[in-house]
C-alpha cells in the first residue's frame, strides 16, 4: 500500500518538474535570425549575364551569430557571406549570383546554416532566362 501511494505521489509531482525545468532552460541566451525577405523574384534576365541579390538578415537574439556556411542548389549559383560572428542586434548579408547558362525559367534554393542547426534557412531565387 505505501508502495502504491508513493508512486501516485511521484507521478502527481512529475509535471512539476517538468514545467521547472522547461521553464529555466527558456531563461537562457540563444540565438534568433530576422530575414527581410527569403525569396527574390529576378523576372526576365539575359542569358549569360550574372545577377546578384544580397538577402539580408539581423541577430535578433542574445548572443554571437555565425554563419556555418552557405550551399547552393547548382553549380549556375554561387553565394557569399561574412564569416565574422554577428553581434545581437547587428546584421549581415547572404550575396547569391545567379549565371544562366539556358534558356528557360528557373527556381534555385539557397540554403543558409547556422552554427545553430535550427536556425537553417532556405532562401530562394526565381526568374526567366530569354
């Protein structure tokens, strides 16, 4: 019997714990990304001749952001990107070019990460090659 009383205690007070403990971990500093836009549309563009966009972002959270690196979806897209930690509140930019070898229309993922991997970002670029 005081085994059974004992057991419906503990498990009357685990949510208790639980909520405490989830509670305390959001007290920490951590990291959060702001984008002002996460796709470009380039309409009509010429054949062969590069196009850039700068998709910028901000640290909106508590601590150093960093830029684990950058991965496009073809050889036609190259990025650039600071490899310098982002202090909270300061922001940066992801540079994607884009060189169309054919004609056609065209939808190219760009895919940030973070040193924090839930912060990962796919970023996009769309248009026309005439």
């Amino acid at each position: 019997m005081k085994q059974i009383k004992m057991t419906a205690i503990i498990l009357a007070m685990l949510p208790f714990f639980s909520f405490t403990t989830l509670k305390n971990a959001v007290a920490f500093p951590f990291a959060k990304v702001s984008w002002v836009k996460e796709l470009h549309d380039f309409g009509e563009i010429p054949k062969g001749k590069p196009v850039s966009i700068e998709f910028s972002f901000t640290n909106t959270g508590d601590e150093p952001l960093l830029v684990a690196d950058v991965v496009t979806s073809c050889g036609c897209t190259a990025s650039d990107y600071s490899r310098e930690p982002i202090a909270p509140g300061k922001t940066s930019k992801v540079k994607v070019t884009f060189n169309a070898a054919t004609a056609g229309a065209f939808s190219k993922d760009v895919t940030v990460n973070f040193h924090e991997a839930a912060l990962k970002k796919v970023l996009n670029i769309k248009g026309t090659v005439k």
